[in-house]
C-alpha cells in the first residue's frame, strides 16, 4: 500500500517537473516573439519616418502609423520585462520541484526533467 502512495507521489512529482518546464519553455517563446515584434515595429516606424520625412515625434505632422506602432512596441517591451520577472520566477518553481522529485527518489538517475532544471537556470 504504501508503495502505491509513493509511487503516486513521484508519477505527481515528475507530472508537476513537465509542467513547469512547459510552462517556462512557453514565456521564454513569448518573450522572444514579442521582441521580434518590436524590432519588425521598430523597423517599420524607421522605414515610415524615412517617407515622411518626420522623426519628431511631437510635431503635428507626426505619421499616424508611426505613432501608433511606437505605442505598440513599447506596449510589448513591457510586457516583455513583465514576462522576465515572471520567468525567473517559474524557473525557480522549476528548480524548486525538480529538487523535490530528486529527494523523494534519490536512487534514480537524474532523469531528463530535472537536467532541464537545472540548464535553465540564470547562472
């Protein structure tokens, strides 16, 4: 019986070990899209400022669509640099759980999951 429990505990442990590894895999995507969108915005607010002839921003005659693509790529830096915060954060539950699963079978070979753990660390 109590081999059931503690089996179950590690099939647990290890479903926990993916997810989070998932999940940190899925920020780091989303983080490098949404600077890959900045940079094509940053691009196209260069290229619109080279046709009009305009790059002061506060003059009236300021491109409509340069405006805008300026307010969209500084909408996604920030929310590029919230994700950062929030990726140290999962990397850490990463860390955290993958040394739980580690503890509650120490006889095993490190598995793949917990050497993911351990690469994404920000060392």
């Amino acid at each position: 019986m109590k081999a059931c429990s503690h089996e179950a505990a590690l099939r647990l442990k290890r479903f926990e070990v993916t997810e989070k590894g998932r999940r940190v895999a899925e920020m780091e995507t989303m983080i490098a899209d949404f600077e890959r969108a900045a940079n094509e915005l940053m691009r196209q607010i260069a290229a619109e400022e080279k046709r009009t002839g305009i790059k002061d921003r506060g003059d009236c005659a300021y491109s409509t669509f340069a405006s805008a693509a300026w307010l969209r790529r500084d909408n996604l830096l920030r929310s590029s640099a919230d994700l950062k915060q929030a990726l140290f954060a999962a990397r850490r539950e990463h860390e955290n759980t993958a040394a739980e699963l580690s503890r509650l079978n120490p006889e095993a070979p490190r598995d793949k999951d917990l050497n993911l753990a351990l690469r994404l660390l920000p060392f």
